[in-house]
C-alpha cells in the first residue's frame, strides 16, 4: 500500500490541530506552537493558513485517489470483486491514517478549497462513480441515480472515519476494527444491490 508523502512538521501538526480543533478555530501561531517554529517560518514555506491547507487536503486526497486507483487498476470481470477491492483499500486509508482522513472528511466542502483541491476531490468522486455506474450497467448493482449510491458508499465510509478517529482519541485504539469494517462492507453491498421498494 502506498504512504502519504512525509510532511513537514508545519503540515502534520497543522493537520492534526484542524481534525482535533477544526480549520476555522485553529490560527497559525497555534500551528507555530505545535510545530516548535516561529510564526515567521510558516510564512516562509506557506503564504496563509489556507494554503496550509490545500498544501495538505492536495497531498492527502491524492494518496487516497492512487490507493482506491490501485486496488480498481485489477480490471476484475465482476463489480463484486471491484466493489471489494476499493472498499478494502478504503478500509487500509482508514486504518493506517485515521487522523489525516478525518481532516479531509471534516473539509471535503470547505470553502476555502482551491482549485487543485477541488480536482483533487473530484478525482476520487469520479473513481468511485464510475465503479457505481459500471455495477448498474452490468445489472449487479440496482439502477438508481449514482448520487444517491454514492451517498451510501462514501458516506458510510467517512462516518467510519470518524468513529474509528473518535474512539481512538477517547479509548487509544479501536477494538475489533477489522470486523467492524467487514460488517461495514456487507452492509453497504447490500444497500447497492438489493431493491425492495417500500417509499416513493
């Protein structure tokens, strides 16, 4: 699996202070603080605390862009097997970088996102999209509107994201967290794949 690229002290300590804090409570002589740096330095390496962030939101969507594109580079002949190679990859992000991925899931729509974050996101939207779309055309997964489908894929998965990151602050690790992710994945493929229309 690959690894985000090593940061410098400035971006790690600024990307835990927003997951635990929150970009808008979090000001950059606080990031100064935790990085053991003046003020100053930042202002040598980044031209604003919104830089800083598209500095990190960039690098860490498009880690997770290259480990989703890894696992679907395997041209599998079901979406079945897709569907379990991305959300197991999903799963690995999860595991072995919580806190960076709970920082992009609380500013996936921050406002202040750039337009190379932006397309950054984008990428991984598209990937998971055309996986979705691929399900349906080959009548695996139920034709429904992909929006909807991916709010159930993505969506699980980020709230995921924050239980694990939670539990980990509160307790220090996350008991059983294989299982919990496996239980995950049966029950997101079957939301996609079953159909049994009760509203309307």
């Amino acid at each position: 699996m690959a690894s985000i690229p090593v940061p410098s002290p400035i971006i790690e300590q600024a990307v835990k202070l927003f997951a635990e804090r929150g970009y808008a409570e979090t000001n950059l002589p606080s990031i100064a603080k935790a990085a053991k740096v003046a003020v100053g330095t930042i202002y040598r390496h980044f031209k604003s605390k919104e830089d800083i962030l598209n500095t990190a939101f960039t690098d860490i969507m498009n880690f997770f862009h290259n480990s989703l594109a890894e696992a679907a580079d395997c041209d599998p002949d079901d979406p079945e097997t897709m569907f379990g190679r991305l959300f197991d990859a999903a799963t690995a992000s999860m595991e072995q970088y919580p806190t960076e991925l709970h920082f992009i899931q609380q500013n996936v729509f921050n406002e202040a996102l750039n337009a190379e974050s932006r397309a950054a996101r984008g990428r991984v939207i598209t990937l998971i999209n055309n996986m979705l779309m691929d399900g349906q055309d080959r009548g695996v997964i139920v034709k429904a509107d992909v929006r909807t489908q991916l709010a159930i894929l993505y969506g699980s998965i980020v709230s995921m994201i924050d239980i694990v990151w939670a539990q980990q602050q509160i307790e220090g690790h996350v008991s059983n967290q294989k299982a919990l992710a496996a239980d995950l994945k049966n029950q997101v493929w079957n939301g996609l794949t079953s159909e049994r229309r009760v509203f309307n």
